[in-house]
C-alpha cells in the first residue's frame, strides 16, 4: 500500500473514531439530562448509539493505531518529543473510550446511567486532545 493511501485511511479512521466518541459523550449527556419518567421510550435509541460504537466507533480506533503504526515504520521517523507527545493523547483518548463504552453498555443493561465523574469533561478533553494531536503532527513544535 502506498504512504499516501494508509495516510487517508489513518485520517478517514480517526475522524470517525473521535466523532463516535463525541457521539458517545453527548447520548451520555442526553441520558442524564432525561427525566426517568422519559428514559424508557429513549432507551431505543441509546441502544442505537451502542450499536454505532460497536460497529464503528470501535473498529475505527483500532484502525487508527494500526495505520498510525504503519505510517510511523514506512517514514522511517525517529521517536520525536512531538511524536511521543501525540501518542500519550491517542493512549488517553483510547482509555476514555473504554471508559465511555463500558459505562454506556453497562448502563444501558440496567437502565440507569452510572458512569465516573471523569467522564463529565469527556467532550472538552477530546476536543483539546484532537487539536492537540493535529498541531503535534503538523506543526511538529518539540
């Protein structure tokens, strides 16, 4: 496969990945927000969101490792600080969808949403994640 080709599927992969997270962190948000009373007719489409992040959101995450990993061995890259840097985001975001799944299918199977207070910032720790990760790689500053 060409560099160019793993590149856009690398870009295609992490786009869909970061959205299904978004995706995620927003049905979680829309679930707490939701009187109980309201929750059982809504339960459908909660059920919707973790199909999505099964079938889409999970693979999409495994393929951006597996073509971030491909790309960094046919560049032949040294391990740089910006490079270093942007793995420990990717190694963050890849926990917190772990955190984001786990918590919605196990929630999902009770029919009330527990899930870690941490998950409260998960929309803006994406966000600054995904900038993160793109200026480390673009603009390569360490």
């Amino acid at each position: 496969m060409s560099f160019m080709l793993i590149k856009s599927l690398h870009l295609v992969a992490f786009t869909l990945w970061i959205g299904g997270m978004l995706l995620l962190a927003v049905a979680m948000t829309a679930w707490k927000k939701t009187p109980a009373a309201e929750r059982a007719p809504g339960l459908r489409i909660f059920s919707a969101v973790q199909r999505f992040n099964q079938t889409l959101t999970l693979p999409a995450m495994i393929l951006t490792w597996i073509s971030g990993v491909a790309l960094t061995l046919m560049g032949n890259w040294p391990p740089s600080a910006s490079l270093i840097v942007k793995v420990i985001f990717v190694l963050a975001l890849s926990a917190l969808h772990g955190m984001q799944s786990g918590s919605f299918r196990r929630s999902l199977g009770r029919g009330e949403l527990k899930a870690p207070s941490l998950l409260r910032h998960a929309v803006t720790f994406i966000l600054v994640a995904l900038i993160a990760c793109v200026l480390l790689i673009v603009l390569e500053p360490l």
